[in-house]
C-alpha cells in the first residue's frame, strides 16, 4: 500500500500537470474566425461599392444657376500668369561634364589686380 504522504504527491504533480497542460492550450490555440461565406466580399465588390456611393453622393448635389449670373461670380479676376517654355538642359544629366557634347565648361582666370 502506498502512504498517504505519497498519494497526496501523486495528486498534486497531476493537478499541476493538468493546469499547464490547459494553459499551454489556452495561451497557444489559434482563435477561430466564423466567416459566413454569403458575407465574404471581394476587394473589386468592396471597391465597387464605395464608387457607387460615391456616385449617389455627387448625384444629390445641386448648383445654383443663378450663381454665375451674381455680381460677385462677374467681379471674379483671374490671376495666372503665363508659363514661358524654357531650352532644354543636358540629355543625360548624370553624364560626366563634357563627355556628350552639348555644352562645355572653361574655367577663366579672373585678375582683380590687388596683390
């Protein structure tokens, strides 16, 4: 027979084993996603669906006509300025200075005459 003092061991080492066996389960376990398949939407519906609400967005706005007709629509000044073309620079403007012939670059001596 097996002393008291001995199977109470034995009943603890279980217990203990059994608690880290479920928390490692606990802690370690995938979570489980539900997806009900009839809910499941594709990237092209998603995106599909936001242009559509979108679109039902613009279709409710109005614009005044009157509004181009106002003194203040009339008074409106426009300020752009004009955009001159400018000459091209070097085709390959990574190139080395000189090595594809558009333009080349001399260094002058300049005297100021102070010694």
């Amino acid at each position: 027979m097996v002393s008291p003092k001995t199977q109470k061991i034995f009943i603890i080492a279980i217990v203990l084993l059994l608690l880290v066996f479920f928390g490692y389960r606990a802690f370690t376990k995938e979570p489980e996603i539900l997806v009900d398949e009839s809910t499941v939407l594709s990237d092209t519906e998603i995106a599909g669906k936001d242009i559509l609400i979108l679109v039902e967005k613009l279709k409710a706005i109005s614009i005044d006509q009157n509004l181009f007709s106002s003194p203040m629509f009339s008074n409106l000044r426009d300020f752009s300025q004009i955009i001159f073309p400018e000459a091209k620079g070097r085709t390959n403007p990574f190139a080395t200075i000189g090595s594809d012939g558009s333009f080349s670059v001399t260094p002058t001596a300049t005297t100021t005459g102070r010694r």
